[in-house]
C-alpha cells in the first residue's frame, strides 16, 4: 500500500469535512438531551421517542412512502420503455430531437417543472393530493431512469438479442427472456433513483400537493420555520440511517456478486 | 464399386438450398456486396473466404434475416426470403461471439428455440439431452457460462445452433477465439457433426487452412464480390487469378508475356534470362500479358544443373525451417526471388544447402497455372 503524501491527507480531510460534517452534527444533536438545539445537555434517546408519537410526521412518512414506491414504479417503466425506443428503434423520424428531448427535464429548473405541471392539473380540473404528487413525480424522474437504463443498453451485446430472434423468439419475447433479465441491475438501479428522487424532493410537491396531502420533506420545512427542534434531528437521522443502510447493502452485494463470477471465471479457465 | 463422388454443383438436375441472385447490399453509398450470384447446395459445407471487410458477416446476415439485400433475391428452397423475419427462418446461426445468454445454464441455452416451437416439456428435455451427447456437454449441463472454459462455450453455441435441426446453419468464424490444437480438433468434431446431422453449413472464416480442411467448396470474396467458388483441391491448383493464388497458400508469381509454343504450350519472358515452358489449357495471345504462378512445393533445389523444363541458376537468400519442410529464398541475378520448399524427410541430416550457396532452381511445364489477371 502506498502511504499518502501530507498533502493528500490534507485534501482528503478537508474534503470528507465538507461533506459529512454537518451531517455529523445534526445526528450528534439528535442525541441532546436538551430542547435547545445549540446546546449540548447531555444524552438522551428521548426525541426518538417522540418522534414515534407525532401523528402527523408518521402521516407525512406514509404519504412519502406511498408516492416514491408507486411513482418511481411507474418512472421506471415508462422510463425503460423510452430507453429501450431510443436506443434499440433504429433511425426513426426524430430520434435524435426525442433523444436530446429526455434529457432536458435533468437541467430543467424544478420551479419550473413544478409551475407548469401546477398549471396543467388546474387547467384540466384535477383535485391536486397524493395523485397529482405521483403523477408529477413519475414525470420528472423518468427521465433519470431513462438516462440509466439506456447508458445500459448501449453497452448490451446486440447479438444476444439477434440469437433470440435467430432461435424464434419474437421480438417481445426476445426482450422479456433476454434483455431485461440482463438489463435488470439498471433497472432495479434506475428505480432506487427515481425513490429517492421522490422521497427527497420538496420544490415539486409544494406546488402540486393539495391541503390532504404533505410528504415529509413538506413536513420537516414547515416545522423548521417555527424553529429547529430536536424532533427534526431525529427524524434526519433516521432517514441518513436508512439511505446508509440501503447504500452500503446494495455496494456490498454487487460487489460480492461481481467477486463470485470472477472465482468462477478463473475455475472454468483452469480446467480447460 | 466405385464410391459416388458428393458434387452436387457438378449435376445439373440438382437444384441448390440456396440462391444468391444478382444481390447487392449497400450501407449508404458503401457497397458491402456486389451484384453477387452464388448456388449452394444441400448437405455442403461451404466455406466463404476473404480479408477482413469483404462482406463475409454481411452475406451471413442476410442469410439469417437480419439484414435484406438492397438489389436481387436469396431463395431458400425455392421460396424467395426477402422480407422474411429471422423468427421465422428455418436457418440457425452461430455468432462470431457466440452470443450465449449469460443469465441461463447451458442446458437452458440449449433449450431456449426448441421451447420458442411450443414442444413438449418431454421432447424439449430429451433434444437437449440429444444435443448435449453430440457435443459431450453433459457434465456441465447445470453450469452458466462463464463457469465453463472457451471451448465448450463454442460446443454450447453449436449445440444451441443445431438444436432446431435447422436445414441451414451458418457459422460466423466459430473457431476464431480458440487457439490452434483446440482448434484443429474443433475443425474435425465440425466435419464429423456436420456428416451425421446431415445440415448444409455456411462457414465464414479468414483462416485458409481451416477453410481447406472443413469445405466441400470454398468461395474466395473481395470487396463484396466472389472471385472464384471451387473445391479446396480445384482451389489450391487452379487458381482463377492472382488474387485467389496469393490468397491461398504460398506462390511464386513470375509476370510477363505469352508467346504460343506448340499446342497448349507457351513460352513466358518473364525477364529471367531464359524463357519460361508453361502449359495453359487457356488459349494466350502472342504478346499478351500474363503471370505464371507456380508454388513453392513444385519447384525443386538443386546443385548441379538438373534436366527440367525450365531451370535457373541463383544464390540461396535465405532459409526458413518449418520443422517438416523448409522454404529456400533463391536470388536470381536479375534481381527476383524464387521460393523453393523441399520436405524434411530425414532426421538430423546435413543441410545440403546455406545461405550464399550457388544453386539451381527448376521446375516442370505443367507445374506452374498460367493467368491472365
Ligand atoms: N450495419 C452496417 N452499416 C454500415 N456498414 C456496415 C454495416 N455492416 C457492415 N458494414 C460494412 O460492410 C463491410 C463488410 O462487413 P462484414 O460483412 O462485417 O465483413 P467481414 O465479415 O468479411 O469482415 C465492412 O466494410 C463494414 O464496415
Ligand atoms: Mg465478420
């Protein structure tokens, strides 16, 4: 192992600061035993507690849970589909107008996507709630899904399909046996985005949501402009918990995966 | 008893599997293939042969349905295939990668177009069984593929391939990625395969020698036309041009013009110092330009003067030892160079010859193809 010179163990430190410092801090603070959030008064799992009682951030967290599973559900069909057209539908009419077309909701400002889909629901009459914050959510992340998948699909071996075809599978059994079992790791990666793009956005939902429903991110900023309580504290680290716990699972088995093949590789190899 | 001889492009009451009428492919402005006819027949195994880029892979996929010519028309058996989708082609391809589904087992691989037919579970099992004994997979019939070595990947792909009991099965270089004993013995496994299924192969390779081997007939291609379509025998000592000549195997090409010497005989200034005797049952004109190709294995090494229709005197250049044979390089004095390769019969016997030797190089009338292009 290479030691590192003084100066990169200067940039790295700083730089880990940056990043995990205040995230640091606010899981230390969740741990306060005072009610003050500047104020270390020793050690207390008392918020946590709380937390379970408040009936409207447990109401909040099933609103959020509902509208990520079922519109990053949604996105990644729909998103996949799209992938799928554009990279594999040969030169059709404006492919390359349709191509550039999905990128653009990345870059699109979210106040902007927020406004306009705002407009349409009101323009077509539509009750704004949970529906309206999962339609507007499928919108936008599709896009991502799409950009994922498709990265996939590019580098998928065209001729496994071709040997689908060649052996008699139509085309959509083609697709259904052999593309997406082997383009299911993006996939499942492009729905894990698209969750979490919708558990963690905030701008979109405040223009689309109507007075019955409030996901958790609406709930922690409107109960962080009457002031930061401990509660919050808690709540944020029970959610950095869980984004932790899914992260470091999913690197581990795809790691462990990508281990397995590569024994079973070198196996097959030596007994030529 | 003599034994029928299987030449099927000799007869002409047989009618061929396949057709390739006039056809052309373009890709753009590329011409990947050029006003093409070609007749094979059933029960061949036909080799296409050529450079890289000369349209081998493309006639393949045309054939499979991947591709549609852009002029002219493929028939198989008789019914014009233009426009047919591959999914329902009685013909079965081998890819260049083998294209194995790497999330299924190899029995799986194997199974996959026999349960596209709606076959009986049974009769799916007992093809698969069939096919793993022909191809002696057995023992890994449960394993993935990358859980198996390159070799048997290959024998899955075929498996997979033959598993339809297509009445066409293309194979897109299928020995490329194997190195050369596993290789030769591949080619041997191919023939006995292809002998006892009876199935008309088409075989794209760049390797001539594994094209010898395997063909009843083989079809050297440039640029996306066919040069010239014979057996491998017919190939190797009829070449139709300089082209397949250099392609297939070594010669020797001593350029020149023709001047009528007796009846099918010519005379070849090919600037030498003496006259070339050649025999050339294709009529020359008197002055007209002409190679004269003749391979290395039919010129003899000699030092004294030996008696030969046409000898001439140079100095050894070089040697290649091959183990069984060596290739001399013989400088004449105008300059050119003549390959003369002579077999190793004998074990550790004195080189009769090295380099700077004074020697004499002669071959017969009969030993050389006469060309005109
Ligand atoms: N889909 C395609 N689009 C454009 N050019 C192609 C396509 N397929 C093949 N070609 C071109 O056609 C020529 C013949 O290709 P190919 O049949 O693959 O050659 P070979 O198999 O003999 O090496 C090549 O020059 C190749 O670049
Ligand atoms: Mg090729």
């Amino acid at each position: 192992m290479n030691r590192l010179s003084p100066f990169n163990v200067v940039s790295l430190t700083l730089g880990f600061a940056f990043l995990y410092l205040p995230m640091l801090i606010l899981v230390i603070y969740s741990f306060n035993k005072s009610k003050l959030v500047t104020v270390w008064a020793g050690f207390s799992t008392k918020w946590y507690g709380e937390l379970l009682q408040n009936e409207a951030f447990l109401d909040a967290a099933w609103v959020t849970l509902k509208v990520a599973v079922v519109s990053s559900t949604f996105a990644t069909i729909l998103g996949t589909m799209a992938a799928y057209t554009l990279v594999r539908g040969g030169r059709f009419f404006g492919r390359t107008l349709f191509s550039g077309m999905i990128y653009a909701p990345l870059v699109m400002p979210e106040v902007i996507t927020g406004l306009s889909l705002l407009l349409l629901f009101i323009g077509i009459g539509m009750d704004r709630g949970v529906v309206t914050i999962v339609l507007a959510h499928t919108t936008f992340s599709m896009c991502f899904v799409s950009v994922v998948v498709s990265s996939r699909l590019m580098s998928f071996d065209r001729s496994l399909e071709e040997a689908a075809l060649d052996l008699g599978a139509t085309p959509f059994t083609a697709f259904r046996l052999i593309t997406l079992p082997i383009i299911a790791p993006a996939v499942v990666a492009g729905w894990l985005l698209a969750f979490t793009l919708s558990l963690d956005d905030l701008v979109i939902a405040q223009f689309v949501s109507g007075p019955a429903a409030t996901t958790l991110p609406m709930k922690i900023w409107s109960s962080v402009r009457l002031g930061v309580s401990p509660e919050i504290n808690a709540l944020s680290s029970i959610l950095i918990a869980l984004v932790s716990i899914g992260v470091i699972t999913a690197s581990l088995a795809s790691k462990r995966h990508s281990l397995r093949i590569k024994r079973e590789e070198l196996a097959a190899a030596r007994t030529t | 008893m003599a034994e029928t001889v299987f030449a099927p492009w000799d007869d002409p009451n047989e009618t061929p599997l396949i057709t390739f009428q006039n056809v052309t492919k373009r890709f753009g402005d590329f011409v990947a293939i050029d006003d093409l006819t070609l007749d094979i027949f059933e029960r061949e195994f036909f080799a296409l042969l050529g450079p890289s880029g000369c349209g081998k892979t493309t006639m393949m996929r045309m054939l499979a349905g991947f591709e549609n010519p852009t002029e002219g028309a493929i028939s198989l058996a008789g019914k014009d295939i233009a426009g047919v989708p591959p999914n329902k082609r009685a013909v079965n391809m081998m890819f260049q990668s083998y294209a194995l589904f790497p999330h299924l087992t190899v029995w799986d691989n194997i199974a996959f177009g026999l349960k596209r037919d709606n076959l009986s579970k049974d009769a799916v099992a007992t093809r698969v069984e069939e096919m793993l004994k022909l191809t002696r997979l057995q023992k890994f019939a449960r394993r993935k593929p990358h859980q198996i070595s390159g070799g048997q990947r290959q024998r899955v792909a075929l498996a997979r391939s033959l598993a339809k009991a297509p009445k066409l099965l293309l194979l897109d270089e299928p020995l490329g990625a194997l190195d050369k004993k596993l290789r030769q013995d591949t080619q041997f496994e191919l023939m006995d395969i292809q002998e006892k299924t009876g199935t008309t192969f088409v075989i794209v390779t760049h390797d001539q020698e594994e094209a010898m081997t395997v063909a009843s007939r083989v079809a050297v291609m440039d640029e996306g036309r066919i040069i010239q379509v014979a057996t491998p025998e017919r190939i190797y000592e009829g070449p139709n041009s300089v082209y397949v000549a250099d392609f297939i195997g070594d010669v020797n090409i001593l350029s020149g013009t023709a001047k009528p010497f007796g009846r099918e005989m010519y005379q070849v200034d090919w600037g030498g110092g003496t006259l070339a005797t050649a025999a050339s049952a294709k009529p020359f004109s008197d002055g007209q330009s002409c190679h004269l190709a003749i391979r290395p294995e039919k010129i003899s090494i000699t030092a004294d003067r030996p008696e030969a229709d046409n000898a001439v005197q140079g100095k050894v250049l070089d040697i290649a030892y091959l183990g069984n044979l060596s290739t001399y390089y013989v400088e004449l004095p105008t300059g050119q160079t003549i390959k003369a390769q002579t077999a190793n019969t004998r074990r550790i016997s004195r080189r009769t010859f090295t380099w700077e030797d004074p020697v004499w190089v002669s071959w017969t009338a009969t030993a050389g193809v006469l060309l005109d292009s």
